[in-house]
C-alpha cells in the first residue's frame, strides 16, 4: 500500500501481515481522490475518518494538506498501528487519532467537520442506518460531504442525502449532501 498523492506520495504503508481489515485498494483511493480534487479544496478540510482501519484515507488526506483530521478506530491493534504511523511521519499536528467505537462517537462527539468518510466493514449489519446516522450527529457542517465506502450489493440512491455513486471493482463510494 503507498500513499497515491500529495506531499505523502509514494510513501509506503506495511501493516503487519495480521491485520484482517481490507484496506481500500491504491487504485480505489487513487480514483477517489480525483474526484475529490475536482470537488474540493483539501487545504479548507476538517475530516473525520471513521473506521479507520489502517489510516490510508487519513494520511491520504494529510498528504493532500488538510487542516485536521481525526481517525476513529475501535480495534487496539489497528489504532496503535495508526498512532505510530502518524507519529513516525510527523503528522502529530494534523491528524488526532481516536481509539472508540464509531457508532458511540457519532452520539457523543462534538465538531464541525466539512468532511466525512467511512469505510466500515462490508458485512456490518448497520450499514444501510450509518447515512442517517452521521447527518443526526450534527458534526457534519452545512453543504460537508459525507463519503460512504461499500461493498456493490448497497444501494443508497432513495437516502434523501444521496447526492451520487461511483463504483469501482467491488468497492462503491457513495456521496451524501
């Protein structure tokens, strides 16, 4: 795994063999994130990542300049590989790493974010409830985008958030508004 663009670009990721998350591929991310450059301006982003996994996306979007990021992750090992990637790049200032479960946080936590993206596991049975459940929270700020990563057999298009879907291999992104 390496870090597709920005100042980041070509950096390389090794999560330890053990790790079971799946990663979203370089290609996906790549494709990503060139919508993303057409959609908005990475230096004006507060993002929260949620699911973290391996903390690709998060240093993707510190490689790209935005102003904070905060990475959610509930599984100890995931997180600590997250912590010490941030710390060992120097990106302790930018990215807030925070070791929780996702669907507690979004009742708790406050914030203003211009920009939300999960990847939560493709068999998590509350997937089709995350859409509703991030605009509820209220962290998202007016006219923010909200990135929804999925597996193809989820389709959002009747959310009254849904704004369009790209797909890519079996991986979707959905965009909310």
């Amino acid at each position: 795994m390496r870090i597709v663009s920005g100042e980041l670009k070509g950096r390389k990721l090794s999560p330890p063999a053990s790790f079971r998350a799946r990663p979203t591929t370089d290609r996906a991310r790549e494709s990503l994130f060139n919508i993303l450059n057409n959609l908005i301006d990475f230096k004006s982003q507060i993002v929260l990542d949620l699911f973290s996994g391996t903390g690709a996306i998060s240093l993707e979007f510190a490689s790209r300049g935005c102003q904070s990021i905060t990475a959610v992750e509930k599984n100890y090992a995931y997180f600590s590989f997250i912590k010490k990637t941030v710390s060992s790049w120097g990106l302790n200032k930018q990215i807030q790493v925070i070791k929780a479960d996702v669907f507690k946080v979004l009742n708790k936590m406050e914030g203003n974010y211009t920009l939300i993206f999960a990847d939560p596991p493709f068999a998590l049975s509350t997937i089709t409830d995350l859409p509703q459940m991030v605009f509820n929270s209220q962290l998202l700020l007016e006219n923010g985008l909200f990135i929804l990563e999925h597996g193809p057999e989820y389709n959002f298009e009747d959310s009254p958030h849904f704004w369009q879907n790209r797909r890519y291999g079996k991986v979707n992104f959905t965009f909310f508004r």
